[in-house]
C-alpha cells in the first residue's frame, strides 16, 4: 500500500499486489457502486448485470450469466493449459434486509436494503483478480470465478450447484473469502479444518388449553410450558455435549397470546430458534434430544409439544491441504508474521460450506478493521462499510491462488523476490 497510508508498517510483496495497486481507484468506484445498490438473495439483477460488464471490459475469455438464478461465473485461460487443470474462487454478491444508518456518499439508496456485510467488496476484489490474471495470464490452465448470489439465507451456493456448477465447470479446487473487523488490516486468517458452524433452524409448537387468566387452573397454560423447555434446553449443551466439543442453542422468538388480551391464556405458543455445530455427530445428537425433551417437558404439564428441525447450511470445513496451501500464498504476500494459520472458528454460518462438501478447498478471512476506525465496525451492523484500503489486498490473494495452484513452470524464484 501507499508508505503513508495504514498499511506503511508492512511490505506486501508479489507482482499481482503491485499490478493491482495501480487500479485501486477503479475497484473503489466499483465497490462503492454496489454498496449504494445492494439487493437481497436471487434478486441481484442490477448486480450481475455490473459484474458482467465489468469482465467484459476486463477481457475474461468467458461470462456465464443466470447460474443459480442471478449467479454469475467468468472463466480465464491461462497461457498454457498443459495438464487441463480448473481452480475456482468464489465472491458473494446479496445484500442484508437492514436499514443502513451511514451518511456518506455511497450509502445505500434503497430502504430496508444494506451491504452490511461487505459482500460489495468480496464482488470488486474478484473483478479486480479478473482484470489481472486476464491481463497477465500468468497460469497454466483455467480459473473459475463464481460470483455467488444469496448467501445471506437463500443457500445461493447450493442453488449454483444444483444448476450445474461443478458440472459445467469442474474444478479441482474452490476457494474463497470474507473480511473480518476484529483483524487487523494486512492480515489473513485460515484454519486446517472448521472455520464457520453449521446453522440449523428450530421451531418448537406447544400446544394447550386455553382460558381466563383468573381460572388458570382449568386451562394448560402453553406460556409455561414454553418457560420450562426455555429454560430445559439449556441443559442439552451443558449435560449432552463434551466439553472439548462445540454447540449453541439459542432460542430467539417466542408468540404467544395477544398483547392487549392480559387476562386471556392462549391455546398455544410458538418458539423459535437456532442451532450451531461444527460436528455432524452433535448435530444428530441435539436434535434428537430436543425432541425428545420438549416432548416430555410438555406431557408433564398435560400439554403437546413438536420440534420442526432444519438443516440450512452445513459447517464451513477446510480441507487440510487446500487450507495450508492457501496459508503458505498468504504468507508469500504480507509474511509468516501476519498469516494466522490456527483462526478460531466462528459459530457464525456460510453457505460456502456447499461447495466445500463437493470440492476440495478453503475459506480464509482477510482483516479490515483499523483499531477504532475504519472497517472496525462488525458484521451486520448499520454503520458497517467495507475497508476499500483491503482491495487490493484481497484481490492479489485471490490471483496468486490462480497463480501459485496452476504455476507456468516450476519457478526456482522465492515468491517474495518474483
């Protein structure tokens, strides 16, 4: 980065990074182009059609449009394709259902609709590795690049490949990335194993009877029953699950009654809520046990209750060889110093995970936030914005994948020195 800027106290090396740098502005315009036009899962019309144009312009030798609805996937050839490899590398494009509380200028220009989790600048970092590895061409063999629509709830990586992703364009290897506000700029994190949970949706029916408030002795009162399996549930973790093990249930929603009918026992209640493993073992084992315990805490109050499990996206898992691949590309760029090789997973949930069951690969995050100030602002918050200083940062990584997995020849250059 620029010597006065946030990035002086680091040298980020390799020739993608210096290429990149010199378009910064470009892929700033467009980042902040997308941000002021966010649009929700299977929606993003006005972005595909931006991302389209763009590789275009940028010289891919293929654009395929209306993969997974509005998925988008480029293909670039390298100068030599000797042993017909493919590596794919995935950006996602949806917006957040969330009002955004921001006042500059690229704010978002419509209501109820906010970039609040920086999938904006996942979209303009593989644009920019686009124009790159197509101007350069410095590979042997063909990069993928997946703009993924709806991950934000919509699983839009299962929908690309059950439309025939992988098919059409089988890669060896998929790799993407998301920034992260509680790292710091000019640093990459990736773990040989699990990095996000899997996230599972809980909706618990209690069933009753109900009566008049003053006569609650010949009703059965579904808002108690649901406080004791509120309170039940908690003991599944703390008494089911190994310590050395990870899961959380949260129940988050209850309905029940009417607000304005204080003396009015409902006939039923409804709770709402999530599940989140890593192990699919525990997965099983939770949802067999809220079953199992929501039904006898209900039969003992003379009550019914059903528990409504589903699985959304399974958990975020890099495979070993592709996760310290991905590790040692990092490391070629910003150092052995600001490449954590052992992140902590997250209990938060990606739908990249889909394609890391089809395919081997890795899902990393690059740091955006600058202690107290620019991108420090976390996920899914109203005053969110993407770090545009990480740009072409997260670009180069993206590129010296291609580079690095599909090498014209065998280079005896260190990568810091080429």
């Amino acid at each position: 980065m620029q010597a006065n800027g946030i990035y002086a106290h680091l040298k980020i090396r390799g020739r993608a990074f210096a290429h990149i740098a010199a378009f910064h502005p470009e892929i700033t315009a467009l980042r902040r182009d997308l941000h002021a036009h966010p649009e929700l899962g299977f929606e993003e019309v006005y972005t595909a059609a931006r991302v389209q144009d763009a590789l275009k312009v940028c010289g891919v030798d293929q654009v395929h449009a209306g993969i997974g609805k509005t998925g988008v996937v480029a293909v670039i050839e390298g100068r030599r394709n000797s042993g017909a490899r493919m590596i794919g590398l995935r950006a996602d494009m949806d917006a957040l259902p969330m009002t955004e509380h921001n006042e500059f200028a690229w704010k978002s220009s419509h209501a109820g609709r906010m970039h609040g989790c920086g999938h904006d600048g996942h979209t303009a970092m593989l644009v920019a590795a686009a124009r790159y590895l197509a101007e350069t061409r410095n590979f042997d063999g063909s990069a993928v690049l997946i703009f993924q629509p709806g991950e934000e709830g919509y699983a839009g990586a299962k929908a690309m490949i059950e439309d025939g992703l992988f098919e059409r364009f089988p890669v060896q290897s998929v790799f993407g990335m998301h920034n992260w506000p509680a790292m710091p700029p000019g640093t990459i994190g990736v773990n040989p194993g699990p990095m996000m949970a899997a996230a599972d949706r809980i909706t618990i029916e209690i069933t009753g009877k109900g009566g008049h408030g003053a006569h609650a002795y010949q009703t059965v009162d579904p808002v108690l029953v649901a406080a004791h399996i509120i309170t039940a549930v908690q003991s599944i973790v703390s008494r089911n699950v190994r310590p050395i093990d990870s899961a959380v249930i949260s129940l988050c929603a209850m309905r029940a009654g009417e607000l304005g009918a204080m003396s009015v026992i409902p006939g039923s209640a409804t709770l709402v809520g999530t599940v989140r493993t890593f192990n699919p073992a525990v997965q099983s084992m939770i949802e067999r046990r809220l079953s199992e315990l929501c039904s006898a805490v209900a039969q003992a109050f003379g009550a019914t209750a059903t528990v409504c499990y589903e699985r959304s996206y399974p958990a975020t898992i890099n495979s070993a060889a592709e996760a310290a691949f991905a590790a040692d590309v990092a490391q070629s760029l910003v150092g052995p110093e600001h490449v954590v090789r052992d992140l902590e997973p997250s209990m938060g949930a990606e739908d990249f995970s889909f394609m890391l069951q089809a395919r081997p690969g890795a899902y990393m995050r690059i740091g955006q936030g600058v202690e107290g100030g620019v991108g420090s602002c976390f996920l899914h918050n109203s005053r969110y914005d993407f770090n545009d200083d990480i740009l072409p940062l997260g670009a180069a990584l993206h590129a010296s994948l291609i580079e690095q997995a599909m090498p014209l020849e065998t280079e005896t250059t260190p990568p810091d020195q080429r």
